[in-house]
C-alpha cells in the first residue's frame, strides 16, 4: 500500500477513533487533575482495546491512532503514547517473566509506565548520561542520581531506566533496567509544565537492581532507547498533525462564519491565503508522517532519517498552524478553555521531546552524508544518484 494513501478500513477506523475519543475520553480527560496521571482515562483506554492495541500495531497504525485522537482529545492520546513509550522496551526485550509481570497490567491500564532517559545535564544527548549503576558485589547494581523531565514521573508504577554501567564508555556503555516503583531509594517530585501533563523527576539512593532487571544485554541499553525512538518519532509528528488539522479545522469554521468589513473574514485574501498555506503544510507534514511510518514496517534501512524528518516538519508545522489559528481568531483564542488556548500550550512541547528540532536536523543531516559517503565507496560520483534500492 502506498504511504500516501489510506485504505477505506483505515479511513473508518480513524473517524471511529475521533468519535470514541470525543464521546468516552474527553469526558474522562476533563475530570483529570492537571500535572496528575489520570489513572480513570487510562483505565478506558486499556478497557476499549487501544493500549493493547500498540503493541500489535505497526508504525502506520500507531500514527493513525495517535492522530485520529489528537484532533479530539490530546489527554487521550498523550496517555496512550506516554504508555506505550514506557511499556515498549519491556515488550521488545523484556524476559519472558517481566512480559508476564507487567504487561497485562499495562495493557488494562492498570499499571503505569515511564520511561526514564533524560538528566538533568543529558537530554537530547542520550549517549552523556550520567545516571550511575555500580555494581554491589553480588551481580547486582545500585544506581544514583537522577532522571528529570519524565512523563508520569513520579507516580508510575514501573519505569524503564537507562543507567551507566561502564564509564567513559558513550553509548556503548548504557544499560536499559526494569525498576519498578516500591524499590528501596526511589523518589521523586512532580514539576509544574507550561502543559499541564504528568510530568516530574525520579530521584536513585541506592535503588537495587539485578540481573532480572535488565532489559536487553548489560552496556545494550542505547540500542533498547533507540529502538523505541525510531518508532515512536513518527508518531509524535501524527500527534502533531492531529493538533494542527484540529486547530485548521476550527480556523476554517471561524473564517467562514465570522462578519468582518461588510463580509466574512474568509473573504479578505490575506486570511484565505494563510488558511490555504495551513492546510498545505498540514497535508505535507500528514504524508512524511505516514511515508516514515510505512518505511519502519517496511523495514527500511533509512528509517533514522525519515522518522527525523518525519517529526522535525510536522512539529514545526503545527506550531506555525496553531499560532496561525490563534491569530485569525483574536482574543477570543486565549481566553481560558477555549480549543486553541489548549492546543497552543499543548503544540509547544512536541518540539524538544524525544529529540528537540535542533537534534532532528543533525540526525538528517549525519545521514545524508553517511550516505553520500556510501555512495562514494560504491563508484557514484557527486553528480550521478545512487539508484534507491
């Protein structure tokens, strides 16, 4: 199928999605306390199939589910994601004994995830961290220090936890550890975000962790957060698409309808113009989204470059069609509760986590030129295109 193109099955599905999150989810995401996990949504989500449904998904499916339910109800699809980015390493390397501890809660909602990479003085550059695991003498580990800026910190129940067990080692010397929450020396505090989420610090005096910990092999850990990244920055373009086309959708209406200089906003060229432009770039960002996707279930060796691509263009698009939204609408955008008072606290953040812009443009730009390199090696010279595989 090509990635530009939806089946009539797909197209069904996300318009389901949209209703089911407008009548049963938005409700639920209403009563939840801002900067609090809100476990009664999380709970629906698991209940309706959709938590369990991200781990039988392809890269595809899941930007179709992370977008058809940004245009309704972010708070759905911030929890869905946030659970899937917290559960996905235990479901692709956790042992057969974690997968059955912690997965069917997971799944149910019942149990929350985090997933615990950034510190402090090691954000985008996930290979600096700092988070130390010394071993204990008996084939364990302690660990110490701190994680920070993490979704669900600290009230989930179990985290996935990137930690140093081989200094001055880069990448190479990161381990990927199961911690769950009742672990001796766990702490945290939750942080008060411009965007109201889930959002704190997770603080390891000591904190215990053995073999039965690990997910993945000792000093593999980057491997387990790249794997997940690569999949899950496709769909963070799909939310970012969701929330522009939501706040295209509600420009368009306004325009439309609203009475300006003996006719209707929609007909002063200016303001046709920017919505054409919002639209365009919208559909731009919604095709790249979903090329990324289908060149991760492809298998595509590329995937680093176009999932960068995939969530550079469309989070910096939707911060261009919100703000434009806001500005077509006026005053009335920024007061309290209103649709794009919401969005335009919401669109900001999709631009630094898991990889700010700046840290997309380098990945773009270190695979080009791996591939230029490549081409070179082969007999292609500057002005001849290596033929795509």
């Amino acid at each position: 199928m090509p990635a530009f193109s939806l089946d009539p099955a797909q197209t069904t599905w996300c318009a389901e999605l949209r209703t089911l999150a407008a009548d049963h989810l938005k409700p639920l995401a209403d009563k939840g306390e801002p900067g609090r996990v809100n476990r009664p949504l999380l709970a629906a989500l698991g209940e309706l199939g959709l938590l369990a449904r991200l781990f039988d998904a392809g890269a595809l499916e899941l930007c179709l589910l992370r977008e058809s339910l940004a245009r309704t109800c972010t708070e759905a699809e911030t929890a869905l994601a946030l659970q899937g980015l917290g559960t996905h390493p235990v479901a692709a390397f956790g042992t057969p004994a974690q997968r059955a501890r912690w997965l069917p809660e997971a799944t149910a909602g019942r149990a929350v995830a985090a997933f615990a990479l950034s510190e402090p003085g090691a954000g985008s550059d996930a290979a600096a961290l700092a988070l130390e695991a010394r071993p204990d003498g008996t084939g364990g580990w302690r660990l110490y220090g701190e994680k920070r800026w993490i979704s669900n910190a600290p009230e989930a129940d179990f985290a996935t936890v990137f930690a140093r067990t081989t200094p001055d080692a880069g990448a190479r010397g990161v381990t990927a550890f199961l911690v769950p929450a009742d672990r001796p020396g766990l702490g945290g505090e939750a942080l008060d975000m411009l965007a109201p989420h889930a959002l704190g610090t997770l603080t390891f005096d000591g904190v215990p962790v053995g073999p039965d910990d690990l997910l993945g092999e000792p000093d593999r850990g980057f491997r387990v957060a790249m794997n997940t990244l690569n999949l899950f920055r496709p769909s963070v373009g799909a939310f970012a698409v969701g929330m522009a086309q939501a706040a295209l959708d509600a420009a368009l209406a306004h325009t439309a309808d609203r009475p300006a200089f003996g006719g209707h906003l929609a007909d002063l060229q200016s303001v046709a113009h920017r919505i054409a432009e919002m639209a365009t770039r919208t559909e731009a960002a919604r095709l790249l989204v979903y090329a990324a996707a289908g060149a991760y279930d492809d298998g595509d060796p590329d995937v680093p470059r176009r999932s960068a691509m995939a969530k550079l263009l469309a989070t910096e698009t939707a911060q261009y069609v919100v703000d434009s939204a806001v500005q077509l609408h006026g005053a009335r955008a920024l007061q309290r509760g209103h649709l794009l008072e919401h969005l335009y606290r919401e669109v900001r953040a999709p631009r630094i986590y898991e990889g700010a812009t700046e840290v997309q443009l380098t990945i773009i730009a270190k695979e080009l030129y791996a591939s230029h390199r490549r081409s070179r090696a082969r007999g292609f010279g500057t002005g001849e295109k290596e033929p795509t595989p």
